[in-house]
C-alpha cells in the first residue's frame, strides 16, 4: 500500500490510477467463443462448459426438481437472510416508480411519456471463488419490479453439473424465469445471441471476469444492449480521527478481497491516522482467509493525507469511486459536495457490506472512475421510456409557422410540406 502526502493536484490522476488490465490478449479468445456459440448453439456452449467449468451437461436448463433440492439444502438462517434483503430491495425500489405526467407545451398541444419494462433481460452471477447470490436479488428485483416478462439468468455450474444453492434459492424468491448452467464468455453468447436452449434477450446485467467483461462489451457494439461499463470493485474512504483505524480498514478489507485487482483508497487530512490504518489493514489481512486476494489488491491501494477537508472532496469527485464512505465528523456536509460516486454511505455505523446485501439500495454500480457519467443500477435500468404527443388542429396552427421555418431553414422540404398539407383537412 502506498502512502501519499499533500501530493500536487497535477498528480492526483496518475496517483489515482486503476489497475491497468489490457483486454487485447483476450480479445482474439472472447471473439472466437462469442462467434462459436452465434453459429453453433447449444452443441458450443456444452463444449465450452466442458473446457472452462469441467462440467459435461446433457442439458444446460436448471430443472425445477433442482431448484426444490436446492431450496431444501439450504440452511434456515441464510434463507431467511436473502428473504430479508430481499424485501429491502424490493421496497427501495418500487418507490422509484412515479407516474409521468402529461405536460401541455402549447395549447392543443399535449406530450407525455410512458415507462415501459424490456420485456426480455439476461443476468450473469459468477460462481468462481464468491458465488455472488447477492447480486441475483439486485438484477432480478428490480426486473420483476418493471415488469420484465422473461428474466432469464445463466451462472456457471461446478464440475458435477450444479449449481449453487444459494443462487438457485435467490432466484426463486427474486422470480427469475428460466437459469441455465452457462458460464464465462459462452453466457454471454447465448444471452446475446440465442441458442436452441438460452433465449437472446434485449439486455444484459451483471458482474464478471475481464473475459466476460470483454464479451459484454464486444456483444453491445451491436448485437444487444448491456448495463454499463465494469472493472474491478473499489472504495474510497473519507476519513478523520472521528473513526477508529480498525474500522476503516475493515472497510478497505471489505472490497479488497474481492480479487487481485480490486482497490481500496483512503482520503484523510490526518497522517497518523493513515498512519494506523496502514498497520492495521497489513494486520487483518494476514489474518484473513483471503489473504491471497487481499494482499495484491493492497499493492493497487493507497492513502492520500491531503491539508484541507476542500482537497479530500475535490480528491475523492477526482477518483470518482464505486463506492464512498464517509467516516468524517462532518460528513453531512462533505456528502453535500460530492458530486462524483456510485454509492454513498455515510457516517460510523454504516459499512459498505450493508448496501451490498441488505440495506435495499443496488449493489450493481460503476468502476473504473464511470461514476463521473454512469449511474448504478435502479428501476429505470430495466424500463425504456417512450413519448407520445396528441395534437389538435388548433394546436397544429398554433405550432405550423415554427416547424414550416425551422425545416425550411434546414432545407428539409418533405417536413415543412407535412405540416402544409394538413392545412386541406
């Protein structure tokens, strides 16, 4: 971990740097599979299954006598656990729905909008080293919320052909339509594509290695549309004497284990206490079962000691991160100032652990300094919105010289003869 004092400001975007991943090695591999899987379906995918997750599948749907197996496996407490977050999120979300209403811009002239659900969405949930049941709650949710007809949900099986029960379990109490044993960048393929099995669907969510990030990336260019830009999780903690180093590093520790190029940095006009949290963070993580992960994501952290509370918001909008903490005495006001994040927890007793399972905001946001132009994932994800407009003939009089001049200045002639020849009725 690197520890940085009152740096220039010219510096900040170097010292702020991600981890750099260049997807060009891969891309060659994703295109390979993503073309394999267009042209030969389901025969593809088992292939595929059988080479990346060593599993050889007769069928790649989640049967229903699994799903109830899986259900009956799983112990009582972490079923009552998704069901909570569940209603969490489903109550946070459904308060984001709000009738458009209708807006008369001139008289006789009335626009309004509509929302209406994708009909057909595809979420991807990993199952390497985290099987990640929490994210199918914050993507089939919301979907099931908007009115998304066919959610459909691919995650990759262990060797024997299973899934895990956990995902299995959050998919039934969340309402996802069909599942299906498919991993990596074949998942996406399917999603995008359709196979004799796996439905093409219209967009696709969801987390994943660089290789099914570069899928995703590649499918979206013009074959179907996807949630947003992703890279590795990151945090970023504002932090004064106020909190106590262990907690802090906690907090680091929280996203830092999620893999090798994960970031966790910290903003503080206190040096000793960066100080602390240095000793600490190295502490816990000699401590912690991941300890493989945590340590090399350590490497890309790092603690900035800045002079002013005004330089750890400007640092912090700078980094833009995926997710903020603020564990400042002031934190009210300095929430009021960011402007730059995906998700803001404010205040001593509110670790980011929270929003990623339980609270009911969505887990789902962006990396990668995306967050300067990128929301996370809400309702409004999962519902395109249409306009619609109703003129009368008095409106049309009223608006005919505006159009008839503006498409004559754009010597668009067929579009000012439109509103001309209406004049006849």
């Amino acid at each position: 971990m690197k520890l940085y004092i009152n740096p220039d400001r010219k510096e900040w975007s170097k010292l702020l740097a991600r981890p750099e991943f260049d997807n060009s090695a891969i891309i060659s591999t994703v295109q390979t599979v993503l073309d394999d899987v267009r042209l030969r379906g389901d025969k593809a995918v088992k292939e595929y299954e059988q080479k990346f997750d060593k599993a050889q599948l007769d069928s790649l749907t989640v049967s229903e006598a699994e799903i109830e197996k899986a259900c009956s496996m799983l112990d009582d407490r972490l079923k009552r656990a998704i069901e909570t977050a569940k209603a969490n999120i489903s109550k946070f979300h459904s308060a984001q729905i709000h009738d458009l209403p209708v807006v008369e811009t001139t008289k006789g002239v009335k626009c309004w909008q509509k929302g209406v659900a994708i009909e057909k969405v595809g979420l991807y949930i990993p199952g390497g080293t985290a099987p990640l049941f929490s994210t199918v709650l914050m993507l089939a949710v919301p979907a099931k919320i908007a009115g998304c007809k066919d959610i459909v949900l691919c995650t990759p099986p262990d060797s024997g052909g299973n899934v895990n029960p956990a995902i299995l379990f959050a998919a039934k109490t969340a309402g996802v339509s069909s599942i299906y044993k498919v991993g990596g960048v074949q998942a996406i393929a399917a999603m995008a594509y359709g196979t004799e099995s796996v439905p093409k669907v219209y967009k696709i969510f969801g987390p994943g290695n660089p290789y099914v990030t570069t899928a995703k990336q590649i499918v979206s260019v013009k074959d179907v549309a996807i949630d947003m830009p992703a890279g590795p999780s990151e945090v970023a903690i504002i932090a004064d004497c106020s909190q106590r180093p262990d907690i802090i590093a906690a907090d680091m520790l929280s996203q830092a284990e999620h893999g090798t190029t994960s970031q966790s940095m910290v903003f503080t006009t206190d040096k000793a206490l960066a100080e602390q949290v240095m000793a600490e963070a190295q502490k816990q993580c000699n401590e912690s079962p991941r300890k493989e992960f945590i340590s090399k994501s350590l490497e890309n952290s790092c603690i900035f000691v800045l002079d002013t509370e005004d330089r750890l918001v400007d640092i912090s909008n700078e980094y833009a991160p995926e997710h903020l903490i603020i564990s400042h005495k002031d934190y009210k006001s300095i929430a009021e100032r960011i402007v730059n994040a995906g998700s803001v927890f404010l205040g001593n007793f509110t670790p980011e652990s929270a929003g990623d399972y339980a609270s009911g905001t969505n887990h789902t946001l962006p990396t990668s300094g995306y967050a300067k132009a990128y929301s996370g994932v809400n309702m409004d994800s999962f519902i395109k919105k249409i306009t619609f407009q109703e003129i009368s003939a008095e409106g049309l009089g009223n608006l005919a010289e505006t159009i008839e001049v503006m498409a004559e200045n754009e010597l668009l002639m067929a579009h000012k003869n439109a509103v001309v020849i209406r004049d006849k009725c």
